[in-house]
C-alpha cells in the first residue's frame, strides 16, 4: 500500500487546485493500492495533525477552481526550530504527523518560505516532492511557476482598463503590483499592458529621471502615462538602506505603500492629477488561466513520477521546456531575481519603456 501526503502552504494562488488533480490523478493511475491523504492548511495542519483520508472523488471538477481544496497559511521558516509559548516542537509535530500516517511520501506546494521547510524536512529524513507555485515566479531552479501567467493576466488586464480612464481624463496613473523582492510580475505585466514607465525592486529609480519620462511624454503630445509599480520597487537613496532603517524611514513618512509616495512625488511634475490604483489580492484570486493549468498538471503529474521511482528530496521544475527534478538543497533560501540585463528589460527599452534609471 501507497501512502502520500499533499500540502499546500503559504499564499494561496491559480493552480494549486489543478496541481493537487494532477498528483493525486497520476498516482490514482500508477498504484493499484494507494491511500492519499489531505493535510489541512499547510504546515499548521502537518504541525497539529489535522488531515483527511482523500477519496478519487474529491479530486473531480477542481481543474479550474482558484485557491486551494486544502487549505493554506504562513508558517514563517526562521520559527520552525523555535519552542514558542505553545511549547510545540513544530519539527518533531510534523515528523510525528509523518510517521502516524506511515507516508511514503509528502507532496508539498508552496513558494519560497515553503521550499526552505521542505527542506528542513528532509534534511530530517522525511521523504518530499515539491512543486513551484507562486505568482511572483521567484523560485529559483525553475524557469516558470503556476500561478504566475494568471496573476500577470489579471495584472495586465488591469493596467488595460486604467487606461481607458488615463486617457480620457490626461492623468498620470500609477498602478501597484504585487512582488517585495523582485519585480517579475510588474516587469511581465508592465510590458503586456503598455506601460510607460516601469519600476522594479531590483533597479532602484532615480525620481528625477522619472520625472524627466513623464515631462518627454508632455512634450510628445501625450497628455496620460501608466507606471507600473512593483510594491518592493525602491529609490536609489533607499537602496542604499538596511532592513530597519528602510522600515524607520517608510514609517516615517507615513504613506501606506511605494505607489502613494510616488503619486505624492510626482504630483508638482506631473502636470496634472496622479492617481494611485492599487489591485491587491485580485492578482492571486480566481480561477487560473489554461496556461497555468496545463502547467500545474504537468509539474502535478511528474511528482507522481518521481514517487513512482522513489526520487525524494527534489522539486519538479520546468526547464528549457522539459520538466525536470532539481535537487531541493540547491532551491531552498535562493531568490531567482530580475536580472539587469534581462531580454525584457533590454526589449522594454527598445520601445523607450523608462525604468527610471
């Protein structure tokens, strides 16, 4: 008898439905004995032992559904070895959840917080597969992760509707994109929706020279632009900040995020209104786009292969258009970040795209 666990953990986003329907299908062919287990909401489930004997069933008709039939929530890396006031050692919790079990394998699906866990596990001995969600496609080891090309769609669509109003009223609008750390998501969904300017945190802007794309456009005869914004974009001053005093500093000055800042920046040399649209957790939420669902199934359907063959301790990734196992101890605590020099970036600027450097 086939055991195996599934877990879904940190933020939720498009695909994870489709990836668990592609697991547990692709085992569901493989074993002719296999019990699959559901462990509910992420870590916290696998810490507390909360699960559900999964049935072939419940698998049925979530291809399209947004977020995920399990559940999901943050359990920070950096505390998973520490003893807090519950007095749970989470580390032993969740190898005891293991063994009461007797899986054969857990498959677990999460972003980058979520691969650095997997692989304390199984540093630990717990055998894993993992698969690549995030919509920040930050993962490094994998060209593309699912959920990815849906936020960029919705991303994009939004930037396309900012700029009916744009036009219509010659206003500057900044519109703020999800991404901390890196700037994927904006880059992606800056270039698809027309963007004039483009801010990223790996580049850090230079106000001036955004100011001087905005005063090029006036000249031009374009009464609008559209900054996509990433919401961890940095000024070149700030760059050159630690985390606490960056901290100090934004709170200092009180805004609610980098987009409000700039809007108040911008608003003398904009030559007219600036406008703050800022679409949140739109960008993680509904169902996922085909192209993620083909994805999901395919990364789904390689972890059944590599519990097939008994390849533990790996993440399937998607390289040069082949799915692939990577070993997770070169995965877990690396940022797979914007680089400088990047075909997009380079195109961008072809098209006189202003980054702001």
């Amino acid at each position: 008898m086939m055991r195996v666990g599934i877990l879904t953990s940190g933020g939720d986003c498009q695909g994870l439905n489709a990836a668990i329907r592609g697991v547990a299908k692709a085992l569901y062919e493989s074993f002719d004995e296999i019990e699959i287990y559901g462990i509910s909401d992420g870590y916290r489930g696998l810490i507390r032992g909360e699960y559900k004997r999964m049935k072939p069933e419940d698998f049925s008709g979530i291809l399209t559904i947004g977020g995920t039939i399990l559940g999901t929530s943050r359990q920070p890396y950096k505390l998973m070895r520490v003893v807090e006031e519950d007095s749970v050692d989470k580390v032993a919790a969740m190898k005891k959840t293991v063994t009461k079990l007797r899986l054969d394998c857990l498959v677990i699906m999460g972003g980058n917080g979520t691969h650095k866990t997997a692989n304390l596990l199984r540093e630990e001995g717990v055998p894993v597969v993992t698969l690549p969600k995030t919509i920040d496609n930050d993962l490094w080891g994998t060209d593309i992760t699912f959920g990815f090309q849906s936020a960029v769609d919705i991303a994009a669509n939004v930037i396309d509707c900012i700029h009916t109003t744009a036009t219509s009223h010659g206003r500057v609008f900044i519109v703020e994109l999800m991404g901390h750390k890196v700037g994927w998501l904006a880059l992606h969904a800056g270039i698809a929706g027309g963007a004039d300017i483009i801010l990223l945190p790996e580049l850090p802007y230079d106000l001036k020279r955004v100011s001087a794309a905005l005063e090029k456009r006036r000249k031009q005869g374009k009464a609008f632009s559209i900054l996509a914004v990433a919401e961890g974009a940095l000024s070149r001053r700030e760059a050159k900040m630690g985390k606490k005093e960056l901290a100090a500093a934004r709170a200092a000055e009180g805004y609610p995020s980098v987009a409000y800042r700039l809007a108040a920046e911008l608003q003398d040399q904009a030559g007219g209104e600036v406008r703050v649209c800022v679409p949140g957790h739109f960008q993680r939420g509904g169902p996922p786009c085909p192209y993620d669902r083909v994805l999901a199934t395919l990364l789904g359907a390689a972890a059944a292969g590599c519990i097939r063959e008994q390849r533990f301790g790996v993440m399937c990734a998607m390289v040069n258009g082949q799915v692939v196992p990577v070993e997770l101890e070169k995965v877990a605590g690396k940022l797979k970040k914007v680089p400088e020099d990047c075909l997009e970036i380079r195109m961008a600027q072809e098209i006189g795209v202003s980054f702001g450097r």
